[in-house]
C-alpha cells in the first residue's frame, strides 16, 4: 500500500510539472478505490492523500469530505440528482470519501439510487480535475474488491473512472500494538511497567481479531477507551478507600490490571 500510495503521489506532482511547464499532461483520472475489510484505515489514508495532494497542488483544500453512499439518495422523489450535486459542491476543491459504496444503489428497483449513481459520476467526470474521488466499502454480499463490479451493473460507466485500486491488509499483531500505544501516547498516558507494556501488546492481538475476523483498528481503540474506563474507577476506588488525592502520575499511566479489565470487558 505504501509504495502504490507513493507512486500516486508521484505521478500526481510530475503531471503538475508538466502543467507548469505548459506541456501536455497524461489523460488520467485520479479517482480511486480502497479495498479491505472494515478498521484497515482506508478513511485515515483518505485524510493523509488529501493533505498530500494538497501539498503538491493537486487539490485547493487539504479536506475530506467524508459520506457513506446512501447518503448520496434522497429520500425524496426525483431529488437523489440535486442531493449528489450538493455534496460535491462541499467537496468541491478537495476529497469525497465515500464509504460503504456498495450501499447507493440497493437493487434493479432502486430507482433513487440508480439517479444518484447516474448524477455521481457525471459529477466524477466533469469535476475529475478539481475534485478527488475515493470509495471504499464492505458488506458480507459485497466485499470492497466488487464495489466497483457490483455498481457497474447499474451503470458501465463506473469500471472506466475508477480503475485504480489500493488494497489495504489486515494489521498484524505489532502494527495493532503500535496503535494502541500511539492512541494512549497523543493524551500523555504511558504504561506503569514492562509488565503492563507486554500485557497490552497481548491485549491489542486479541481485540483487533481473529483469523476469521482479520485484525483492524478499530478494536484496538474500543480497547483503547474501556482501559481508560477501569483506570478511572481504580482511581476513584484508591481515593475513597485510601483518602488520598490522584496526581497527574496517577492519571498519568496505565497498569497491567487496568488493560485486563478492559480487555474483559471488550470480550464479555
């Protein structure tokens, strides 16, 4: 993933070169499609390309403007086609993520989806060199690497404006670890011992899954919050039961018993 995002943030500010110097630039679109199973970081890579390209000036905002694909259809008769102009028009000069792709058009009676679809990439095309475009989704029916294939059905269109895909892997047990700490570290909060550092890392592979839920983020920050929760009550416990004042040390660092709690409470 790293070397393919590298290689698009390559070509974008060669072609940028190119437009300076007033030579031609390659017929491309830069729309893309991210693949991979929920909590493997596809909306956080949509944030950090977006403030790449807008470091090179391939886009205006360093923004995203995050939906899912249902929320490109109205509910209202006829009006699915005004709501996806709405949304471009906020995402105009920056990036549209849209997650769960799969999800704008239910069906060969999805009427309003197919509308919204239609208008959608119309607005993809026309707008393709001020506007980026990413999609990503999932569902059991319809995993991320068929999106494209599954909304192709309703308009042949699709396959032809995003044909670049970048996968992304489930994290192995260090990059789920690493994390976690990087969460506890942004709000200063460090571990009381080697002994909570090993139990964490144990914590992080278990609550990011298992071989039949890949490993993702997302369980890793679930941890994250109910470690903080059984922190909070061991310091409220240790006040009344003690009578002392809790310090910034206390609050400070988390204990062994502290994430194995939290980790209870996340398999329970």
């Amino acid at each position: 993933m790293k070397v393919q995002f590298n290689t698009l943030i390559n070509r974008a500010r060669l072609n940028e070169q190119r437009r300076e110097y007033g030579d031609p630039v390659p017929d491309s679109t830069m729309h893309l499609v991210f693949t991979g199973q929920p909590g493997t970081g596809k909306s956080t890579a949509a944030r950090l390309l977006a403030q790449a390209y807008h470091a090179i000036g391939l886009v205006k905002k360093p923004t995203v403007k995050e939906i899912s694909g249902r929320d490109l259809v109205s509910e209202f008769q006829a009006g699915s086609a005004k709501q996806v102009k709405e949304i471009f028009d906020e995402a105009r000069g920056g990036v549209l993520f849209v997650d769960e792709a799969y999800s704008m058009v239910n069906g060969d009676q999805d009427i309003p989806g197919k509308e919204a679809l239609n208008e959608f990439l119309k607005l993809a095309e026309d707008r393709r060199g001020d506007t980026v475009v990413i999609l990503a989704g999932y569902s059991e029916d319809d995993n991320s690497e068929d999106v494209v294939r599954y909304l192709n059905q309703y308009n042949h269109g699709m396959s032809s404006r995003f044909p670049t895909r970048v996968p992304f892997d489930p994290y192995n047990a260090q990059e789920l670890a690493q994390i976690g700490e990087r969460e506890l570290s942004d709000i200063n909060i460090k571990f009381s011992d080697d002994k909570a550092r090993k139990t964490f890392k144990m914590a992080a592979a278990r609550a990011g899954g298992d071989a039949e839920n890949p490993s993702n983020a997302r369980g890793v920050r679930s941890l994250v919050g109910l470690i903080l929760n059984e922190q909070a009550n061991r310091l409220a416990r240790e006040q009344v039961e003690f009578g002392r004042r809790v310090t910034p040390k206390d609050w400070r660092q988390v204990t062994s018993e502290d994430i194995k709690a939290g980790l209870d409470g996340l398999m329970s």
